[in-house]
C-alpha cells in the first residue's frame, strides 16, 4: 500500500499567502495516516515539498514526516516540484550536494514495487520538462522488469488540465516523449501532483492518478473567477497494489461529524464468525446492523 501526498508548500516561517498553516495541514495529513488500519508501506511526495525552498522548510518537513513513516515502517519518496530547488532539496532531504540544474531522479524499491521518481523541473519557470538526457536514463532502467512492476511519480502529471485553465499553461511540455518510453514497460501508473485538486486519466495505456494538495486546493468550480485557491478539502490519495490493479482512494485531511458508525467491537464480532453469517448480517437488507434505531453497540 503506498500513500501519495502532494503540494504541501511548506514555509519556514509565515503562513501562505498570509493565512494557510500549511505546517498544520501537513501534520494532519500524517495524523490521518498513523489511523489507518493497514499502514503504509511507502510515502510518496509529488513535489513543491518548499514553497519558498527554503532550508529551514525542508527540514521542518523532514522532523514531521520522517518520525511517522518510521514509525509506520514506510519509505519516504521525495520528488522535486517547480517550488522546489535542487540545492536545498538534495543537501536537506538526501544530505547530498548537487549543481544548481541538477536533475534530482531517484529509484526506490518497495518489497518488489518499483517507484521512479522523475524530476520534471525546469529551471526558473513552472511548467514541466524531462531532457532526452533523463528520457533515454528512464528507458534504460525499465529495461529491467521490477518485481511487481513500476509506478512513475513525477510532479508535472503527463496529462491535460481540463477544469483550471490556467494551469494547462504550466503543464509537462512533450508528453509524447514520456509515453514512447512508458509504452510496453511494466510501468503501472504514474503519481502526480501540480494540479491541486484529484484527477484520473490514462496515459500511453497506463491509468495516471494526481493527488490533491495538502495546503490549499484549486477550485475546480469557482464562482466568476479564472482561478480561485481555496483552503478546504484537502486531501491524499491511498493506492492499494494488487496483482492486476491498482486501487486509488481519496482520504479527506479534515475530519467530519459521525451520523452513524459502530465500534470496534463489531469488527471483533466479525472477525469470530463464520464468513457466510458475517456475510449475510452485513449484506441482509433486513439486517439490525443496518438499523436506525437498533445500534449493535
């Protein structure tokens, strides 16, 4: 399993644009994942890590994520976004020292899950790039099948932005490079970030999958303005890996009020039962654990 968060845009000091705690919408992005009942196996940033690139935010990104995922027992899989800089990416979150237009791509395995962090960055502008230098790179290593196949995750996703127009100006340039490499690989998805917001696609025959942001979202349906950051509804993307498919779902970073719910005492009462009768109790239209007023616990 491999939780995919995306566009934290920490700060060092100030709020973004003056009023997002962007600090505070990580840290519950984490809290989030200490609940789930299966943990993580990797954690996979797609990009603008620093808004400002500052040291001091790349750091405080490090003393937030790096505990838990420990903890967890999960990888940690930064990638570069276009807020992001390769001097105080590499020396803050690899301890390594890199030249100013260094292109920060990684390979990491994950019990057989081949993740390939492409960095799509270019230099002084927000739009997206990858060099024939890294294209001819990522060729050669998925020369070499993985295990368990490979996901791509990269900050700039290789599709169209079709709701924030304003966006599509600042997308990855020459996409068609990109899928002559991925077509007939064991490339099995690809991870992105940028946009913002959640969106789906395909891409040279792979499903693509962008997580939301954890600081502010792009409103997809903002009201008479071009383009609109709204700070709600943040959220990340939880990708289940099975043998022929990949899963995706949409973990909200704010909680709700419960309307209805049981304890984990069901589960235990579950768990004891033969699976015909745990079936029929959960499935059975008639069922007193789908009853308004008869709670089971």
């Amino acid at each position: 399993m491999i939780a995919h968060l995306s566009d934290p845009h920490l700060l060092a000091r100030n709020r973004l644009y003056g009023q997002v705690d962007t600090t505070a919408h990580l840290r519950s992005a984490m809290e989030r994942l200490t609940r789930l009942e299966t943990p993580p196996q990797a954690i996979v940033f797609t990009g603008d890590l620093a808004d400002l690139a500052e040291p001091d935010a790349y750091r405080r990104l490090r003393e937030i994520v790096e505990p838990e995922a420990a903890q967890m027992g999960a990888q940690v899989v930064w990638v570069m976004g276009n807020h992001d800089e390769p001097v105080p990416f590499a020396r803050e979150l690899h301890d390594e020292v890199v030249a100013p237009d260094a292109s920060l791509d990684r390979v990491h395995d994950v019990d057989g899950l081949r993740i390939i962090a492409l960095d799509t960055t270019v230099p002084g502008f927000h739009h997206g790039e990858l060099s024939q230098a890294q294209l001819s790179w990522l060729a050669e290593e998925l020369a070499t099948p993985a295990e368990h196949g490979t996901l791509l995750a990269l900050h700039h996703p290789p599709i169209p932005v079709t709701i924030v127009r304003l966006s599509a100006l600042i997308e990855l340039a020459d996409q068609e490079g990109l899928a002559e490499v991925v077509r007939g690989s064991d490339v099995r998805g690809v991870l992105g970030g940028h946009f913002h917001f959640s969106s789906y696609s395909t891409f040279a025959g792979v499903p693509v999958s962008v997580a939301s942001a954890t600081c502010y979202i792009a409103d997809p349906a903002p009201q008479r303005r071009f383009m609109s950051s709204v700070d709600g509804h943040q959220s990340f993307t939880m990708i289940h890996a099975y043998a022929d498919r990949l899963v995706h779902s949409v973990v909200p970073l704010a909680g709700a009020a419960e309307i209805a719910g049981h304890g984990m005492e069901l589960a235990e009462r579950l768990e004891a039962m033969p699976w015909a009768e745990a079936r029929h109790l959960v499935s059975a239209k008639d069922s007193p654990l789908w009853a308004d007023e008869v709670p089971l616990d």
